[in-house]
C-alpha cells in the first residue's frame, strides 16, 4: 500500500516524534515476519496520535474495532488512566493471539479486553452512549455498519477516529469493492448532521468524527 505523504517526509515525521518502547519494536518485527498485510500495523506517528487522542480527550472506555497484532490497542491503553478500559475487536485468530501475548506482555495490558469474533456482535453488546472514543481499522465494506454502531455506543461530544480514509487516493476514483465502500463511508459521514467532521492526510488518511 502506498501513502498520500511522500516516504521522505512521513521518514522526518516519525524522526519527530515521540519513540515507541522496546516491546512496541518487537510487536512490529514480529508483526513483519508473521503476518501476510504487515503494512496494517498502524506504526509510530499514527499510533502517537491516537494516544494524543484518547489522552487529551479525558477518554476512559474505548473501542477498538481491528486489533490487527495489537499495537495502536497497546498505544492506546498507554495513553488511558489506570481506571480506563479498552475493548478491541479481530476476527483473525492467528492475529488475536499475537495481540494477547503482547499484551500480558505490557504494563497497560490489564486495560484491554480482547473479543474474538465479528466485531458487530461485539458492538451490539455495548450500550447505547456509553463509549468516550472509537477508533475503526477493519474491514472496509462493513465501514458503514461499523459507522452507525459506533455513532450509537459514542457518547454526545466524544470522538470517532477512522483509518483509511484516503486508501492510497483511490477514494478520488473508486473501481474495487473496498474502495467503493470506503468512499460510502467518506460520503456517509460528510452528509450526516449528527456529527462534525474534519479528514486529515495522516498515513493513509483518517477521519475524526464529533458527535454533536
């Protein structure tokens, strides 16, 4: 997958910011030499902005929906209060055990509770305006689905954060099934008056969604 931002500069960006903890360096190396889409982890400089997120906005329950091997869910939970809870949804076993060793592994792992399974399951379980923030990096057609249960379980004021949004700038012209859906999900949110909305070109896009 390629990424809107040139390599030299996403390079600079990440040399600017924050470095990740040894364990996080072994969670991506292992991720590489494991896993076949290694490119899903979400790296140093995502994964920072998401820990500015979930601390900045006072945040204590959160819901990942994609836990891939675990590390924004790791980036995240650092970023939490000792009382604050995480709760990360993936489908892929294979991924989840992964993920789970790391995070016995972690100081903040004792913050994140794993479900195993179809994430909209998981979402149905939780209550209507309970969560503080949403992060989504799943699978692209269900962007939607993931959408509207997410906008149902956010409590009023709190933040959506989905990943992908510009897909390579494919969004400009969708001609496959997950660009077709990420591009529902873009046009979805932009004309929902629930919310307010701003997409930046970090990584590989993200749209942060306010609910009013």
């Amino acid at each position: 997958m390629s990424y809107i931002v040139p390599d030299p500069i996403e390079k600079y960006v990440e040399e600017h910011t924050s470095p990740i903890t040894e364990l996080l360096e072994h969670l991506e190396k292992e991720t590489y030499e494991k896993t076949d889409c290694p490119q899903m982890l979400c790296g140093r400089v995502e994964g920072r902005f998401l820990q500015f997120l979930v601390t900045i906005s006072g945040a204590k329950k959160v819901v990942e929906i994609g836990t891939f091997t675990g590390y924004s869910a790791l980036m995240m939970a650092e970023g939490l209060p000792d009382d604050g809870e995480l709760i990360t949804c993936e489908l892929t076993t294979n991924n989840a055990a992964i993920a789970r060793r790391y995070f016995d592994g972690s100081p903040y792992g004792g913050k994140i509770q794993l479900k195993i399974g179809p994430a909209l399951d998981a979402l149905k379980e939780i209550p209507e305006s309970s969560i503080d923030f949403v992060f989504i990096d799943a699978d692209k057609a269900s962007y939607p689905l993931y959408y509207e249960e997410s906008v149902r379980i956010l409590k009023t004021g709190c933040i959506i954060a989905a990943d992908n949004t510009l897909w390579s700038g494919r969004v400009l012209d969708p001609d496959d099934d997950e660009s077709r859906a990420i591009s529902l999900f873009n046009t979805t949110v932009r004309e929902d008056d629930r919310v307010d909305k701003v997409m930046l070109t970090v990584r590989d896009g993200m749209y942060l969604i306010r609910k009013k």
